[in-house]
C-alpha cells in the first residue's frame, strides 16, 4: 500500500529520483512551471503542454522527456465538483502503471493551497492505489 507523503512547496521532493509529477495546465507561476523548470523543461514547452491539454480537455505528459503530467486547468479551478479529477487521476495512474512505472507519484494541485475538490478526489484514490505498485504518493497541500 501506498505511503501517502503530505507537503508544501518549501519541502526538499528529489527529482533525480523515480518520481511522476502531476499537476494542473496553468501557465505563469503555477505549479506546472514550478516543477517543470526544477526538471529543467523550458517555458516554452511548458506552455505547449499546458495549451494542448486545455483545448484536449485530457490529461497530457512530456513523458519521456520530463516526468510531468497535468490535467486541465478547468478541472481545478472552474468547478468545485471532485468527479472530472478524479477521473483524470484514475487515467494518470494508468498512464503510470503502462509506461513511465514510477513508484513516487507526486500530486500538486495548489493554487495556492489545495482545494476541497481536490482533496477529496485524492482520497478517493486509495483502493486505486493498493493494486499498483506505488510506494509513495506526495501531495503538495501549500
């Protein structure tokens, strides 16, 4: 069973390690930018993912590239419902399992603080992760 792991941005997360970022399609400072320049991904392909993930309404990754997921911005900041999260969540983690196999799962949704709706999908999630081979799931709550 998975550790779930709860943290702020001042924390220390080892992106050398085996780790699969996911985050939201914002662009600016924002979580995505945050973390894809600690990868070392540049503004401009940041954006691109941001801007093909937004019209797509899909998850989307710079997987293999960068270890770096994100959801629609929409599904964060425009409703308060947890269920179109939940359901990206549910394809992240299938994405991981088939093909990028990380077993720390790093979830950022703040903005700056992580949202109710948020929050509850992320919970909802833990009979998904006893079947998968994740040993720690870090949520970034700000």
């Amino acid at each position: 069973m998975a550790n779930i792991i709860f943290k702020t941005h001042s924390d220390p997360i080892d992106y050398s390690g085996d780790i699969h970022i996911l985050t939201f399609a914002e662009q600016g400072f924002a979580p995505l930018d945050i973390h894809g320049r600690r990868l070392g991904v540049s503004r401009d392909v940041l954006s691109a993912l941001a801007d093909a993930v937004n019209q797509a309404d899909d998850v989307g990754s710079l997987y293999p590239q960068a270890p770096l997921s994100a959801v629609p911005q929409a599904c964060i900041r425009d409703t308060a419902d947890p269920a179109p999260l939940l359901r990206h969540l549910r394809e992240f983690l299938s994405a991981n399992s088939d093909l990028v196999k990380s077993a720390c799962l790093v979830l950022d949704f703040s903005t700056p603080r992580l949202p109710p709706h948020a929050d509850a999908a992320i919970s909802r999630l833990s009979s998904s992760l006893k079947a998968l081979e994740i040993r720690d799931v870090i949520v970034i709550r700000n």
